[in-house]
C-alpha cells in the first residue's frame, strides 16, 4: 500500500469550453423550441379536454332532466287527456281555440279498451284447441 502514497494525486479539475458548431447549436435550439412548444400544446389540450368533459357532463344532466320532464309532462298530458275523455267521449280537442268536439253517450275510450280485451279473451266454457 505504501506505493500508492507515492502517486501524485492530482488536485486541480481543468475544465475546458469550446464552441459548438452553427449547424449544431440551431438544431438545439430548434429542438428546444419545438419541445417547449409541444409542452405548451399539451398543456391547452389537456385544458380543453377537460371543459369539455365538464360541458359533457353538463349535456347529460341536461338531458337526463329533459328526459324525466317529457315522461312526467305525457304522463299529465295523458290523465288530462284520460278527464276530457270521460266528460267529453271521443272527444277531439281542438288547442287552437279551445273547443272539443265529442259524442253524447258514446263510449269512452276506456271503455272501449275494456270492451276489447274481454272480447278477445275466451268465455267461460269455451275453450281454445289447436289442430
């Protein structure tokens, strides 16, 4: 061990600086312009994606709600309908200027449907037999 006490060590770092060639330094500077541009556009990008997933978001309620009020304002418009009916049987509405035009006595269309469905079911006794 005693002969490597006897290398001189060396105590001083040199650092040496040179030019970089034109063509070399504009390529790095092209490059690091470039990047820093990609960066910034992925930066809005990444923005804008996310307003328009809020603004989606938005849509679907918006739409789930117009959903939910069309099936509650049919179903209103239907009872509604439903009341004319029994007071008014078959009854055309006229909304222009609110006039109804119906037929005393007739049945209503409730009836009707009722009337119907015992029609096309079998009566008691009678049976059904395929061949």
């Amino acid at each position: 061990m005693a002969e490597l006490d006897n290398i001189p060590q060396q105590t001083n770092l040199t650092i040496e600086t040179v030019k970089l060639d034109d063509d070399t330094l504009n390529q790095i500077k092209e490059f690091n312009t470039k990047t820093n541009n990609v960066v910034a556009q992925t930066g809005q990008l990444y923005l804008r994606k996310l307003e328009i997933t809020e603004e989606l978001e938005k849509i679907e309620e918006a739409l789930e709600q117009a959903q939910n009020d069309f099936k509650l304002f049919n179903q209103k418009l239907n009872k509604i309908g439903e009341d004319v009916d029994e007071k008014y049987p078959q009854a055309r509405i006229d909304v222009q200027n609110g006039t109804v035009q119906y037929q005393p006595g007739a049945p209503t269309r409730k009836q009707m449907l009722e009337q119907a469905s015992q029609q096309s079911q079998p009566q008691d006794g009678m049976r059904v037999v395929k061949d």
